[in-house]
C-alpha cells in the first residue's frame, strides 16, 4: 500500500469517527429531549404558539325595589401601544387621541409614551368607556395610523350621578368596593373572570379552526335594594335645597315602612358624585346616618314617655307640676322659653317639648329602669342595618350615672345616637310597640335571574301596644296647631312627630358650644294606622333655628310624597284633642 492510499484510508478513519460522534451527540440529545424532558418542551412548544385573553366578568347590578339600576357595569377599553411602531407618528396619534378623549389623557405626556424607547409596550389610558375608546380607535386607523391597540375591561357606572350616593358608595381602581353597599356586597357582586387559550401563528395570528380552551366567565350577582328611586331623588334634592337654605353643616333624610322596617329613602346633604367622581372628600362620603354620632335632644323624649306609659307611670292627660328651672349637680336646667311654674299634662310636655316637665316624669324611674329601656329601645348597640361602618353609638351605663346624668339623658342630652338607630326607636312606637331591625336589601339575584330574599329578622315587643298608642296621640299634639310643630301637619292624615333640638359637641374639646345646634324632627303617619315613618336631621344650621321651623317643613314635603306615591289612603278620623294643661 502506498503512502498515499494509507493518508487516505487514516482520513476516511477520522471522518467516520467525527461522523459517529456527531451522530452520539444527536441521538443524545433526542433522547433528552423526547425521554427525559418530553412534557417540559411540549409546554415550551405549546406555550410559543399559543395567546391567552381574559373575558372580564362584570360587577353585578345594585337596583333598587323597582329593579331600576342605582349601580351598573358598562364595556369599556383600555388603550395601549406599541412604541416601536408608534415612535415616528407619535404627535399626529396623540393629537387625535386628545381630540377625541378630552381631558382623559395629556397631548405632551402621550407622545412621550408613544416613543418610549426600547419598548414594545404601553399603557396610554385606562377605563375609558367603549363607545368613547371606539372613535378614538376609529379615528387612528382612519388617518392610517398604526401601533394603538385595546384591551377589554368593565367599568362602574351610577346612572342617578349623586342619587343615594352614601348608601351605595363606591368602587376603587381596581374595581373593589370602599364604602357602602359596593364594599359590603363585594363579593356577592364580584364575579369570575372568564378566559381563552387559543393556538396562534408565528406572527400573532390566531389560527382558524384550530384547539382552544375556554373557562366560562360569570357575573356577578345583583342586589336589590329596598330604596324607591323616584322617592330618594326628591329627598335628595329637598334635602339639598334645606341644608343650603338652613346654612347647615350636613343634612339627612331618611323614609322607613314602619311595619317592614325597610329603608326606602335615604339621602345625605352635602354628598358626591361617584359616577364622575366629584366631591369625594372624607366628609362627603362618609355614611353619616350609621357612622355620625350626635346629641338628638328632644326627640328621644318620646322614648323616655314610652318606658313611662309601658310602667303605668303615665298617660296623655297625667298632670306634671313644671317648675320654672331646676339646678341639678350644680348644673342649671330649663326650658327654650321661660316661664313660671306651670301645670302640664303629659301629652303637654311633649307637646311643649318641656325639658324640666320630662325631667319631673322621669324621676319615677330609677336609672337603672331608665337605663334598660334606653337598651330596649336599641341605644348603645348597632342597628344590624348591615352596612359598613356602623357606630353603636354612645350610652353610658346605668350604674355610673349622676342625677344630672339621669335629667339631661331623658330629654336627649348626654347620649350619642347615630340617625339609624334614632328611626328603630321611635320605630318601634309606631309600629305599637314591636321593634325590627331596618334593612336596605331584600335580595340578591344571580346571573340566571334567580332571587334569594334576604332573611327577614323578626321583631320584637319593646313596650306595650297601649303604651305605644300613648305616646303616638301625645305626638299628634306637636303637629296641632298650638304645638310646636304645625308646619309638619298633613292635609288629610294625621300625623305624629317630635321636633328635636340638642346642642352640638365640639369633637376636640368634648364640651358644648353654646349657639349651636343640631336641630330635628321625627314623625310618622297616618297616625291612625302607621305605615312611614321619616327623620330629618339638620346639623349647625342658622342661630336660633329649630327643629319646627327648619326640619318640620322638609319633613311634610318628604312624607306628603311618600303617602302619595306608595297610595296610603288619608286618615279617617281627626286627631283626638288631647288637652296640654291641668
């Protein structure tokens, strides 16, 4: 063999071993790839030629009795863009992004975005409602525009603007609920977001015919509230027009079927607008008929009465000596109007709205009798009203009462109250004598339509049915024409109420502030035979305002609508005369 023939043969040797090796390295590594790591490259495989898109679920619906929508869930877009697309056209996109956004998004900041570097991704505006996100879209590709994409969100919207605004409260950016009936029904009204899985070309396509995975998304379900629409938007403005008139603080208004105790109205003055989200400071937002506690002054003498009557203490004609003042614990006590000794019926004292008069009846209690039927009557306990934040209010103990204590307690003073807990207890009177606890919501309804009634908590006997029919004819006397309370009078029904006048706590001091007030009144009809019962709260209104002047009047507008559009018939009978002095 020559020397050439043996290079040759020693070549090919070379070859064929690198040709084996090169192989060994091939099938090892198909070996790991199909043997060893098989179900880790298919996932990579699947994954790289796959596209996930989640279907949001939309936030269910808060209606009112009616099934009219007070909250509701609306399409909308989020607008993102691709800069490395986007980068050389940036002005013109941005111009006409502005133009058709408004003040949604900023000309300057977008075209920044638009030619972020080194970027493939960006947000531009959130939350922008479809039918808007739409022009803006139509009108980039229109101008041949490219690089401006979307994605699919849902959006809150209250379509009554500030209607009932405190009751239903509010959503955050994330679509949680943060006050009101939106937070405590978020997860009732929360559903489950939907999602697909789709198998996709090399250029994003999505390919025809091809596998696909789909979770089936769910809404939310509805609440139904038991508010009337039309009923809440008059109080909501008559309200308005009565804190703006009164120069007060704050307002409230709210309207209770006294045999249900559903709330069907309930409004607040000054509120927000959740809707364009105007006006949300902590004082506007805050539910200030369950979390505001207040000094209510005489209206909780009728309670003081009807623990009396409920004892066989007293009676509408039972003669009271009133004295001209008194001085308990050093403290000076009398009356809005001065005066002589004087010789008043029980029924006058309330009438009269006498401070030292329900001071002389209370006596026939001691202060833990006293103290046990503030309790009944649902003092210093929440009103299980079922919304966030709710205060129990503040009712100092029986056994660590001073006599002034005892005095000023029977005629609203030194006890904190929030509204709600005000409208269960002269509830109950109205209702001859049985309390139930007031309620909002009567039910959920889920995506197929079904209905689930909230339980009803049932009532229970607070004071006796004669001591409950006491005290209502001692109340129709305050809207008599010679009580204190005439402009609360309805033409055709008899009403019973309770004018209320207590002075307001300075918060940083814990005192009084002498000259300011929180004014009220209380009332319900027919009185005859009891079916609404509505309190109007007026907080630091004009000097020398009182409940009979300013609230008295917004009370009557407020119940004359309710009567007329729930179709109560008037009363039958007059109110019986009940004499006011002995």
């Amino acid at each position: 063999m020559t020397q050439r023939q043996l290079l040759t043969r020693r070549r090919l040797r070379w070859c064929l071993v690198m040709v084996l090796v090169v192989f060994g390295l091939f099938g090892a590594r198909l070996f790991q790839i199909q043997g060893i790591d098989a179900s880790a490259y298919a996932a990579a495989a699947v994954n790289a030629g796959t596209a996930t898109s989640t279907d949001p679920a939309p936030r269910g619906t808060i209606l009112d009795r009616n099934g009219e929508a007070l909250a509701t869930s609306v399409d909308g877009l989020t607008l993102t863009a691709d800069p490395s697309m986007t980068a050389d056209t940036a002005p013109q996109i941005a111009r006409i992004l502005h133009e058709k956004l408004g003040n949604r998004i900023d000309y300057f900041e977008t075209i920044d975005k638009l030619r972020k570097p080194k970027s493939r991704f960006v947000y531009l505006v959130r939350d922008v409602p479809k039918w808007t996100a739409d022009k803006a879209l139509d009108a980039v590709a229109k101008a041949g525009l490219t690089g401006v994409f979307s994605e699919k969100e849902t959006l809150r919207s209250y379509p009554g603007g500030k209607l009932a605004a405190n009751l239903l409260g509010y959503v955050n950016g994330a679509g949680k609920g943060v006050a009101g009936l939106e937070q405590q029904y978020d997860k009732t009204l929360t559903g489950t977001d939907g999602s697909s899985t789709y198998e996709v070309s090399p250029t994003g396509q999505r390919i025809p015919m091809a596998d696909s995975t789909v979770k089936e998304m769910v809404p939310g379900s509805s609440v139904k509230t038991t508010i009337d629409r039309d009923l809440q938007w008059y109080g909501d403005q008559r309200l308005a027009d009565a804190v703006q008139e009164s120069s007060s603080d704050w307002g409230l208004a709210i309207t209770m079927d006294v045999k249900t105790c559903q709330i069907v109205q309930m409004s607040q003055a000054p509120t927000f607008n959740a809707d364009d989200r105007t006006g949300m400071t902590d004082d506007k937002t805050v539910s200030r008929a369950v979390q505001n506690v207040y000094e209510p002054g005489s209206v909780l003498k009728t309670v003081t009465m009807a623990s009396l009557a409920d004892r066989g203490k007293v009676s509408s004609s039972t003669p009271i000596v009133v004295p001209s003042s008194m001085t308990i614990d050093k403290l000076r006590i009398g009356d809005y109007w001065q005066h002589g000794t004087i010789h008043l019926t029980a029924a006058g004292v309330i009438a009269l709205s006498s401070n030292l008069g329900t001071i002389v009846a209370a006596k026939q209690m001691s202060d833990q009798v006293q103290y046990d039927y503030l309790r009944k009557f649902g003092f210093g306990q929440k009103t299980g009203v079922n919304l966030p934040g709710e205060s129990k209010g503040i009712l100092p103990n029986g056994d660590e009462w001073t006599d002034s204590n005892k005095a000023t307690i029977s005629f609203g003073q030194g006890i904190s109250v929030t509204a709600m807990q005000m409208m269960r207890a002269v509830g109950a009177i109205a209702n001859a004598g049985k309390m139930c606890d007031p309620t909002v919501v009567s039910g959920t309804v889920d995506g197929d339509g079904n209905e689930t009634k909230t339980p009803v908590a049932a009532s229970h006997r607070v004071v006796s049915k004669d001591a409950a029919a006491t005290v209502t004819r001692m109340m129709e006397a305050v809207t008599a024409p010679d009580g204190t309370a005439p402009a609360a009078a309805i033409k055709g029904y008899r009403v019973a109420g309770k004018t209320g006048t207590a002075w307001r706590v300075d918060p940083a001091t814990g005192r009084y502030i002498r000259g300011q007030n929180t004014v009220s009144f209380m009332g319900f009809a027919p009185a005859d035979n009891p079916r609404f019962l509505t309190y109007i709260v007026l907080d630091k209104p004009y000097s020398n305002a009182g409940g009979g002047s300013t609230a008295a009047p917004v009370f009557h507008d407020l119940m004359s609508m309710a009567l007329e559009r729930f179709g109560v018939a008037p009363s039958g009978s007059k109110s019986p005369k009940v004499a006011q002095e002995w």
